[in-house]
C-alpha cells in the first residue's frame, strides 16, 4: 500500500492458521504459519516481495480454553453413544434399567427435616422425575420461577442414587454442576451450602488456574487483561480445591508450602522446571482429593480441564449444566463428550440472555444459537412464578412466554401498601418519557468499548427518581437496581449519585443484573433521536443503527423481570416505539395509564 489511504479503501485478509516452526535472531523472530486447509488464499499483493506494499498483522491466538474445547469436539467419534446423539440430533439412548429404577423409586422431595427449601409445584416435580429417570431431560426456568432451587434438589437427590448406587456394590458416582460463568456456578454452591448446612452432599468448588494464580501467583507468569480478574468467593473457601489442598494434614500439604515459599520469595520469576515440578504436584494433590468429594462445582470451561478428567476419570455419571442458554454449543458439548457422563441435564432459559460471540460471522453462522436453544422443544417449563408483582410479569409472560407464566403468592411481591408514587395504585410500573440527547465514547476507556454510549438527559432524571424513592417513599437503598445496556451510562449514573452524596447504590448492567432480584428497579434505555429523525416506517437495519442494544429481546426480558414490587423505564417513547418489544411494552402500560412525561414522574407533591 503506497502512501496514506482512507481506511475504507484497506483490504483486510483474514486467515485461520498455527505457528508451524519458528526462526529465533538476535534483531527479530521469524514465526512461520501454516494456514488452515479451508483458509483464505494469501492475496497474490502480498507474495510479490514489493517493498513499498505495507501492511500491518494482527495475530488472535487461541485461547487455552477454545484449544480444549475444539479438540475435545475432534474426539466425538469416540465419544459415549449419548454424547454422539446429542451433537447429532439422531435417537437419544435410553438410561440404564437399574438406574432408571433408581430414579423412579426415589421421592422427588428432599427427605431432610428441617431444610429450608420450599416444596416442589406440580412442574418442578415433572421436571426433576424426568431428569432422574431418563438420560437427556432439560428444564427451562424463566425469571422467579424456582430454577436454581430445582437445581439444587435434583444435586441432592442425584447424589442420593449414588449412595444407593455405591451400597449396591458399585464403584463410587460424581456429579459435576458447571455452568458459563464463576458468578453463577458460585451462586448455586452458595445456596447448596447454606440450604442443606450439615446434610448437604461433600462437595469441591474447583476454580480455573487463573483465579488460584491469583491468590498462590507463579513467578513470572503474565496475569490477565486490565479487566478485573475473577477472585475465589469467599464464602466458597473452605471447600475450593486450591485451599483443601493446601489445609494442614493433606498428603501433600507441606511440599506445596514449600514451593508457595519459594515463590513469595522470588516474585520476580524462578527456574521453568521448578515452576514444572510445581504443576506436577498440584495435578497430583487435586488427584487425590477430588476421590473424595461427591459433587463437583466448576464452569464449563474447566469440565474440560486435563486435571479435572484425569482425577475423575470413569466416575461422573451425572452433568447438569446450569444457565446453558447462556453457554455456545461448543462448550457445552465438550463438557459432555469430555466427562463421559451417562445422565445429561440442561438446565436455563433461551429467551433470557444468549451466548456472548465477539464475532458477528461467527453469531450467524449459529454459534449465538445455544445446545440448550436446539432442544428447548423438548424443555420441561417451570411456568409458576414467585418473583414479580402481577402486573409487572403481565407484559414478559405476554411477549416472551405465550402468556404461560402464572403468578404465584409471594412474599417476595406481595407488599400491604404500595407506593404513593404510582399513577394506577395496582399496576407499579411506570414508564417516563425523556427526550434526551446521546454522547457516545470517542475511544475504548474503561467506561465502556466505542460503541457504548450515555445520556445526560436520561442520568439527570434516573438520578431524580432515585432521590425520591429513597427521600420520599423511604425505601432502602440496598432494594433498588439501576440499570442500563450501557457501560457509559451507567458510569455515569454512578458519578450523579456520587455528586450528590450518595453513597450506597446498585447500578450495574442488564448483563451484570441476570440472575438477579430487587424490589425496585429503574432502567435507563439511552438512545434517543429528535423527532424529525425518526423514521414512521424503520427499516431492521435503520433499527439496529439507531436503538443498538435495544433491540436484543433477550436484554429486554432481563431488564424487565428484576423487579418484585416495582419497575420504573425511562426513554424516549417515541423513538422505542420503532422497534417491537418496546413498541409493545409502551402499548401495554399505555392503555392502563402508566406512561407519562418526566414532568408527571415523580410527583410534585412528595418533592
């Protein structure tokens, strides 16, 4: 390329390939790239030797996790007969008699006295009764409808047909519980923990090594990126694997001080083969003691570890993956076909978010469509809802769920006076009409990426709400969520509040927020265009430039089932009224007199 040139006259060549060999000098390295069979052809411009023709590479390695997973996926011809049905939709094998038995005559209900679970409804009971009787089930939670207490019974109860098992002469059964991410593996080992106390099966919270290098750091070792790394939770402690091995009286306790020792002293790096005789012995410690545990807590990423699969090699027979509509199919069937595990459960909700795929091409080739999204015909629903107030579930239930979802009685809603802020006294939802302007970020800032973008019309208002929610109807900050898609928004929320002395508040993400409850929500929504820009009949694609992230629906179910007792959208009507869900939800609350003008919301008369 001779000279300056628009960036729209670049060409860009993209290829998949590996490092073949490699040219060590004393000025510069060579690195030598085979490239993939099915790989673009390098353009002819680059193989003249022309001098004047420039070019800049970018070189994306693989991770360590997406190397495990694709050749795990390269070994599904040897895979067990039901992990080979699932990744190619043919007839699902059936569980074995015994087992099958095992499943059936066990009761559905955890017969412990004293455990603070509720009891089963009638489609929790189906859905666990399947999933201990057969060898594929899945069970569909949407928002407040039980899904992680069914999760944590069928553990239990899965675990009671390995003791069963076991006695009848067996060898010893594990299950493992993964799922996308640490917050939400975490979450489930917390509730097990907690609701069955001294009863709870013996279970291990197995973390990446990333998260151990964090608190038992390898000299030398480069850490992770500028985001914030992932910590160990703290109330998982006593039963992480990197802490057990190294508790007082383990095998291999003092040699693995030892090293810890060694390294503390030497931050700044020591000898490859100590840090080598180092992993070996943590392969051989973690061996020894994931024996003993029952139950396996981890991602889906780490289901696929090498150390993991050696230590329980032939012995998991149960897998339930948890929030599987957030996991692409790749890692969710590489923890199948790695574990070899004889009963499958999938356990989550496709209409709640998706699988995050930085790659647009990759998105619609398919990788956003989740295993759990190619079966979710087969899904038990758990349809009773406990969470939100009826009105507030009224619209989800209706655009996302074909109106199945049915509210129960709840502590968790029910409240003796609402607030006197609502316009209709039985419907808490409001939404706000503001006309603000959009900033967008001029460059990637820990604020957000470049595409993320904020409004100080919008900040001004949710902040206002805010105040009069707790100044006026005295409600604990710690009860209310503010949220927005936007990094910057929110970002900009939090400085407003600082600014005006608060101190404690919730703002985070639709992202951040799943899997999560409040009282009271506020959502900000962002994009906004004066009037004589929007179009009367939007193209998808002037949609997608105009309301971005607004127009994932699976954000919006997120965003509008937090909420137990109160949801309060801010936006601008007349630009969301463009797009479906939001053009819905504006009709919805509109006909019931809950859509206002900023001026009405709050009220005057509590100011």
């Amino acid at each position: 390329m001779k000279g300056t040139i628009a960036p729209s006259d670049y060409f860009i060549w993209m290829a998949h390939a590996k490092i073949d060999r490699t040219k060590i000098r004393k000025v510069k390295n060579d690195f030598i790239f085979r490239l993939h069979k099915d790989s673009k052809l390098v353009p002819p411009e680059l193989m003249t030797g022309d001098s004047e023709k420039r070019c800049s590479i970018e070189i994306i390695f693989k991770s360590s996790v997406d190397q495990r997973i694709d050749a795990v996926l390269q070994c599904l011809n040897k895979a067990t007969t039901l992990a080979q049905a699932i990744a190619t939709g043919t007839a699902i094998p059936k569980l074995d008699k015994v087992h099958s038995e095992l499943g059936l005559g066990i009761d559905t209900e955890p017969d412990i006295i004293n455990v603070r679970l509720y009891r089963n409804n009638e489609e929790q009971d189906i859905a666990i009764q399947r999933a201990l009787t057969t060898s594929f089930s899945l069970i569909q939670g949407p928002p407040g409808t039980g899904k992680t207490y069914t999760g944590i019974k069928l553990v239990y109860l899965f675990n009671q047909i390995n003791l069963k098992w076991k006695k009848m002469g067996n060898e010893k059964k594990q299950i493992i519980f993964c799922g996308p991410s640490n917050k939400s593996v975490d979450l489930v080992a917390k509730w097990m923990t907690k609701k069955f106390e001294d009863k709870c099966p013996i279970l291990v919270r197995w973390y990446g090594s990333s998260i151990e290098d964090e608190e038992y750091p390898i000299p030398g070792k480069t850490q992770t990126s500028r985001v914030e790394r992932s910590k160990a939770d703290k109330h998982l402690r006593e039963v992480s694997m990197h802490i057990l091995i190294r508790q007082h009286g383990k095998p291999y306790q003092e040699e693995i001080a030892t090293f810890d020792r060694q390294f503390k002293q030497h931050p700044d790096g020591v000898d490859y083969k100590i840090v080598k005789k180092y992993r070996n012995l943590i392969s051989k410690a973690v061996n020894d003691e994931v024996k003993h545990h029952e139950v396996i807590f981890c991602t889906t990423a780490m289901a696929t570890n090498p150390k993991l699969l050696k230590g329980t090699r032939g012995k998991i027979f149960q897998i339930i993956i948890d929030e599987c509509g957030m996991c692409t199919e790749p890692e969710s069937m590489a923890a199948i076909i790695a574990t070899r595990a004889k009963q499958v459960v999938l356990i989550g909700d496709h209409k709640q978010l998706r699988p995050i795929v930085k790659s647009s091409d990759a998105a619609k080739l398919g990788l956003e469509k989740s295993l759990f999204e190619r079966y979710a015909k087969e899904a038990t629903l758990l349809n009773s809802q406990y969470r939100m107030n009826p009105a507030i579930c009224a619209f989800p239930s209706k655009q996302f769920y074909f109106n199945e979802l049915i509210t129960q009685r709840s502590k968790k809603w029910m409240t003796d006076l609402p607030l006197r802020s609502w316009i209709n006294k039985n419907i808490p939802v409001i939404f706000c009409h503001v006309e603000g302007k959009e900033d967008y970020l001029p460059f990637d800032t820990e604020e957000g990426n470049e595409q993320s973008c904020s409004n100080q019309g919008e900040v001004e208002h949710v902040v206002k709400i805010f105040k009069h929610l707790v100044v006026e109807e005295l409600i604990e900050t710690e009860y209310i969520n503010i949220m927005s898609q936007y990094n910057a928004q929110c970002t900009s929320i939090r400085r407003a509040l600082n600014e005006k002395k608060f101190i404690r508040f919730n703002v985070n993400t639709v992202v951040a927020s799943q899997g999560g409850e409040w009282d009271y929500v506020i959502m900000s929504l962002v994009r906004s265009l004066p009037h004589y820009r929007i179009e009367p009949k939007p193209t998808l694609g002037w949609c997608k430039q105009n309301l971005g992230f607004i127009t994932d629906e699976h954000q919006a179910n997120v965003a509008l089932t937090r909420a137990r007792k109160g949801l309060i959208v801010v936006g601008n009507k007349q630009l969301l009224k463009c797009n479906k869900v939001w053009g819905n939800f504006i009709n919805h609350y509109s006909i019931r007199g809950c859509v206002v003008d900023k001026e009405k919301f709050p009220p005057h008369t509590f100011q």
